[in-house]
C-alpha cells in the first residue's frame, strides 16, 4: 500500500479539512454540468422549483384534456438530454441535499418527459449557478456543535 497523502479530491467531490471538520461539496462538477448544458451564460435562480408548479404526466394530460386535441407540452423528440440532466444531478444530490426533493420530482418522467419537465431540470441547474460553493460540512467529533 502507498500513502497519498491527504484527500482532497475524489469521484467529482472536493473535500476541505479544517478544525471545524471536513467540508464536502462538488464545486467542480456543478460547473461541469452547467458548461456542458450551454446553461453559463444562464440568470442564476433564487429556487430549484416553482412555487406551486404542477408538473403532470402524459397520462394525467390524455385524461384531463380528452376533449381539447391541442398540445400544449409536447413530449420531447429526443429524451437523452433530460434523462443525462437528471442523472448529473442525482449525482449531485450527495453533497447537496438542497436539491433532493426536485430532482426526486423530475426523476419519475424519465421514462416519458415533455418540455415542461425539460424546463424544471434546467432551472435546477440554475439554482445550482446560483450557490455552487454549498456542500456538506461532517463536523468533528471535539466541534461541540
């Protein structure tokens, strides 16, 4: 076995040593994200989600709209983008649990996802601009806090 010393950086999560214990967060890897989805020259948002924001399955829409033949929330032509995008912040959610509940939401339309969802998952990703330095911290055992 070799030393390698003190860990600072392993699988996309930086770790930070200081009396107060060791900080967790994934500061490279949200910026990652954000390059690779064209979202850097995007308006950081203050929330994951909407506030009352009701995103509805393609199922829910066949039921609640048999009558009117418009759509107006077109399933995506090609579903890969959303599916990467969720995956990346599932991902995230270890050192961010900030964003636990909305990527939880976005993950169930996985398998059939419209642009409404599509638009959900980027403005996550805007939240994320908004506060990429934020992680974990694992306090250590003589902190008292």
């Amino acid at each position: 076995m070799k030393d390698l010393g003190e860990l600072k950086f392993f699988l996309g999560i930086e770790f930070a040593r200081s009396d107060k214990g060791i900080y967790m967060s994934q500061r490279k890897y949200a910026l990652e994200l954000i390059s690779e989805f064209g979202l850097v020259g995007a308006k950081p948002s203050s929330t994951p989600l909407e506030v009352n924001q009701k995103l509805t399955s393609v199922d829910f829409d066949k039921l609640a709209s048999s009558s009117d033949n418009t759509v107006q929330d077109p399933l995506l032509k090609d579903a890969g983008e959303f599916q990467r995008l969720v995956e990346r912040l599932l991902y995230l959610t270890m050192t961010r649990p900030d964003i636990s509940f909305a990527v939880q939401t976005l993950s169930q339309y996985m398998h059939s996802p419209k642009q409404s969802h599509l638009d959900a998952t980027k403005r996550v990703v805007r939240y994320v601009k908004s506060a990429l330095g934020q992680g974990l911290l694992l306090p250590s055992p003589g902190d008292g806090t």
